[in-house]
C-alpha cells in the first residue's frame, strides 16, 4: 500500500511539474509575440498624439484651452508617468509606455490569481494553463490598440470583476484586493462614465445570483464611487474649461455623428464579440458557472457603451471583445469534454478563429507611414502642421521624425465634423448657429497657432477631404500659407514646405 501511495504521489508530482513546464512555455511565447508585435506594428495614432499633449501640458499650456482633447483629463494624465520616466531615462515615451503596461499587467493578473484562491469554487481557475490565454488576450489581442484608454482601463478593471467573481462564490476578496478591486474599477470609470454599464451590470447580476441586496454596497463599490466623485472635484477645480468649452463641442458636433445600429453590428468587433458570447452560451449549457455570468454582465454592458458611442471604431470595442474572451477561457475550464475532445478542439478551433479575426480588425486603423517617409525628404525635425481631419495624418508621423506640433489639435475635427452633418442633414434645429460657432473658434485657434509657431512643414489632406479647397476660400488662412511651396503628394495628401526651409534644404 506504501508503494502504491508513493508511486501515485510521484505521478502526480511528476504530472504537476509537466503542466507547469507547459505552462511557463506558453507564457514565454505569449510574451516572445506581444513583444514582437510591439517591434512590428507602428504606433497607435490616439496614443501618440495624447503623448504630445502630455508633453505639451508639461511645458506649460492649459489642458483644454493651450491643448484641445474631447477626452477627460486622465485620457492625457495617464500618460504623464511614462513621458517623465522617458525623459529620465534619455529615451521615447512610446517604448516606456509599451512598458508600463506590460507592468500594470503583471500586476492586474497577479491580484485577481491571489483572489482567485481564496475560493475551492473556482479552483478550476487556478491551473496555471490559463495565464498563457489570459496574458494573449491583454498584450497581443489588442496590436494596435496597445496602450489605448480602453485597454488601460480594462486592465485596471481586472481586480475588480475578479471580486465579484469571488463573492458571487460565496467568498470574501482581502482588504488589500477589496482595495486594489475598487481603485481599479474607479480608474475604469474615470476613462469613460460609458464603462458605468459594464460596471453596475456585473455588480446587480452578482446580487441576482447571491439573492443579496447587500453585494450593492460592498467596500470595492464605495471606494470605487469615492475614486470618481475625487476625480470629478479634480476635474472641476483644476480644469473648468473642459466643462465650459469641450463639453458644449462634443455635445454639439461630436456626439451627433456616428454609424447607424445596423452598420455597428455589421462591424468586425460586433460580428467577433457575438460569436465569443454564442460560444459561452454553448458552453454553459453543460455547466452554468457564477463565475462566466459575471463576466458576461461585465461584456455586455461594455457592448453597451460601444453601440452607446455610435463610432464603431475598433478600440473602442476592445473591453466587450476582451471581457467576452475572458469569460470564454473561464467557461472552457470548468467542462470536462472527456470522450468528446473533438467537441472541445472544435471549441478551441473556433476561439482561435475569432480570437485572430479580431486581432486583424484591431490592427484596421489609419497608417500613413508613407506619408511619413516624405516628410522626412524635406529636413529633419519639422515643425509640422496637418490641416485634416484625420489625426492620424500627423501622429505618429511628427514623433517618429522628432518634430514639433503646431497645432493645439491633433486634427481639424469639429470642421471636419461639421462638414459631414451639413451634408447628411445631421444639424438639428436651431443649431446651426451654435455649430457655426464652434467651427469659428476652432479656425481663429488654427490661425493662432500658426501665428505663433510658424511651422517648416504643412500637410494638406485632399484624400479624406478637400482641405485644399477650404484654405483656398480663406483669404486669412490663403495669406498665412503664401510662404508655403507644394514641394510633394503621397495619395492625394500635400506636403507643403516654407520656402526659406526648401532652398536651405532644412
């Protein structure tokens, strides 16, 4: 009996040891590939530019008034620690970013696994197989996306939708992770008040499935709701002009334009997500886990926000799509296929399938890397201007060429914006007014900083519009270039450059 109790221990240590080996290599090349990712696709345009902003805040101008974001201040703080750390260092922000959210990473993945064990119930949970799928949906799922708002504020959410998944198990989260569960869920709230329906849906599905009214008020809610209303007095304190110039914009020429519900769904990210969340459904068919639920109430209230948004841009559907694979691989390892592996290989299959489709759809954003390339022709480190409404006209492009931003704007987009609701019929009554406003502010801030800063270099787009044409018509603007000479087009797109700059050669 002693042998045969030795010889089952050492199988099982023997079997351990093997499943950590595979799991430690799985890890490595789930990070090998997210790290080649980062090396292989160009930066993310949104990122980059609210790197300049930072940079342009640090040196001293007015969030919202010197620099004009339509995002919340964290949408440019959060980016503050990595441009003083790349200063410290002597290197560019980009790659610290990249950095520290391989960091934020670790460290959201290492408090939900300390969660996680408090609870016999998800023990299924604690194999260590599962960082490997866990860590690809975080660091190479989103490619180009990487960095964004939304992937910040997902990873920061992680510890908190890990908390209800411990009490919708009956288990209590420790103070230091009921601490870290409601920083977190408070950060996420702070990139976006849509994240509000990923939040409250999983905390009433966890009270549905407790049949307690009390998960409502637990310490993670508290200190979440304390996190946003600190957040909101900042805001109001320190930058009013997001309230009384940004908010007014947004309202009037952002918010009104988007994709119609039809065409959302018709999305890449829509078509993904739902075939994610077709798969859950399947699988909880043979087992119905607390745990899938709450993460599904999570997905489905960040799809709530993506349709609520209207754009159908890819990285605002990173958190429904990610949230929605997490809740996949945690459904996947509660079911024993058993003798029906070719029902969990095609399980696997599927995920995969989708899992690739979406990471194409995340790498669909604007690239004009060969635009950049022609600037670089005409002297280095310009002073660059884009008169577009394309931001990702002149991000990354200026930073990649060490450059300077005139512009208090990454693009021309309330123009932009304004232009296309005039064309489809979009202005509401009485706003016409208010709208011709907003157009006016954003042409006298243009003007300005052109004043100020005259810029070596200016891209005109007349791909995506016919900006040419709209300086031509200005006789203000049409003044202030006079000084510029066509010295190239890459697509449709001018680059002009000052004349002094192009006899010089600089």
């Amino acid at each position: 009996m002693t042998i045969l109790l030795d010889t089952t221990a050492q199988r099982t240590s023997a079997l351990r040891l093997g499943r950590g080996a595979a799991a430690a290599l799985a890890l490595i090349l789930v990070a090998v590939a997210a790290l080649a990712l980062r090396r292989v696709l160009p930066a993310n345009n949104d990122v980059s530019w609210l790197l300049t902003a930072g940079e342009q805040v640090l040196a001293g101008k007015t969030l919202y008034a010197g620099v004009i974001e339509t995002n919340p201040p964290i949408a440019v703080l959060a980016y503050i620690p990595a441009i003083l750390i790349a200063r410290a260092l002597g290197v560019a922000a980009e790659p610290v970013v990249d950095g520290l959210m391989f960091v934020a990473m670790a460290a959201a993945l290492g408090c939900v696994a300390a969660m996680l064990r408090r609870s016999d119930r998800l023990r299924d949970l604690h194999d260590p197989l599962l960082l490997a799928p866990v860590l690809a949906v975080l660091a190479v799922l989103p490619t180009q996306e990487f960095g964004q708002r939304e992937h910040i504020a997902l990873i920061a959410g992680l510890p908190f939708f890990a908390a209800l998944m411990l009490r919708v198990n009956g288990a209590t989260p420790a103070r230091w992770q009921i601490v870290a569960a409601g920083l977190g869920a408070g950060v996420m709230l702070a990139f976006k008040p849509h994240f509000i329906f990923a939040f409250a849906g999983a905390v009433v599905v966890t009270a549905v499935l407790r049949r307690s009214w009390r998960i409502l008020f637990v310490p993670e809610n508290w200190i979440a709701g304390v996190v946003v209303l600190g957040y909101m007095a900042i805001v109001a304190i320190l930058f009013p002009e997001f309230f009384t110039v940004v908010l007014p914009i947004a309202r009037d020429v952002y918010v009104p334009v988007g994709r119609s519900l039809p065409r959302m769904m018709a999305t890449m990210g829509a078509v993904c997500w739902l075939g994610v969340m077709l798969i859950i459904l399947l699988l909880q068919q043979a087992r119905r886990d607390r745990a899938v639920m709450v993460l599904v109430a999570g997905s489905l209230g960040f799809a709530g926000a993506f349709f609520m948004q209207h754009k159908g841009w890819p990285y605002q559907s990173y958190p429904m799509i990610a949230l929605a694979f997490l809740a996949a691989i945690t459904a996947a390892a509660s079911v024993r296929f058993g003798a029906q592996r070719l029902v969990g290989l095609s399980v696997v299959s599927a995920l995969i399938a989708l899992f690739v489709s979406a990471m194409a759809w995340f790498t669909d954003t604007f690239n004009a890397q060969p635009l950049q390339a022609a600037i670089a022709r005409h002297g280095d480190r310009p002073a660059l201007l884009a008169i577009s409404g394309e931001p990702g006209i002149g991000h990354p492009a200026v930073r990649a060429l060490h450059g300077t931003w005139v512009s208090r704007e990454a693009s021309l987009w309330i123009t932009a914006h304004a232009d296309y609701m005039k064309r489809h019929g979009l202005i509401p009554p009485g706003k016409a007014d208010a709208l011709g406003r907003h157009v006016a502010r954003e042409r006298a801030w243009l003007i300005e900083d052109i004043r100020r800063q005259p810029p070596t270099v200016v891209v005109v787009d007349n791909m995506g519009g016919r900006w040419g044409e709209w300086i031509a018509a200005d006789a203000e603007l049409s003044a202030l270039l006079k000084p510029y000479a066509k010295a190239d087009s890459v697509g449709g797109v001018d680059i002009l450059v000052r004349r002094a700059a192009a006899v010089t050669g600089r």
